[in-house]
C-alpha cells in the first residue's frame, strides 16, 4: 500500500470546496461570490483558469486565486459561460 504522505502526494493536491472555495496544503483560499446565480461550468473554469495561470506563473498561490476569481465569475451568469467573455 502507497502511503500518500510518504510519497509527497498531499502537497500536490488542490481541492475545491463548492461556495468555500479550494484548499492546497492546509491554506484556504476563499471564494470570491458569495451568491450564485448558475453554477454550471464552475468547475472546468476553476481548472482551466488553475492550469493556465500556474503554467505561466509557476505560482501556486497566484493560480489558486486566478482560478478562484474566473469560477467566481462564471456563476454568476446564468447558462454556461466562459470566462473571457466576461473580462
């Protein structure tokens, strides 16, 4: 059996956590809409926005908050909606 600790694994991990926002390492990172309107899409955008920013940045924290901010934006649109549209 794989002991996730051992390996490292843990600190790799980001988790999102519906209207709480995501987790990574023990820090939180709140979300930034406290009132959704559609939560359709919010979940690819938190991963397209996470894998676009950390690519460019290599900052963790930043791609969190990025992610965060264009789910937080999304939901509050009703339908799907992508996130550059609403820039």
């Amino acid at each position: 059996m794989v002991n996730i600790a051992e390996n490292d694994l843990i600190t790799k991990i980001v988790a999102t956590m519906d209207k709480d926002g995501a987790t990574h390492n023990g820090k939180i990172y709140p979300a930034t809409t406290d009132e959704p309107i559609d939560i359709c899409g919010a979940g690819d955008t938190f991963v397209a926005g996470f894998t676009t920013e950390y690519i460019k940045t290599k900052d963790i924290d930043r791609a969190i908050t990025f992610a965060n901010k264009a789910a937080g934006q999304v939901i509050l649109q009703k339908g799907v909606t992508v996130y550059s549209d609403l820039q």
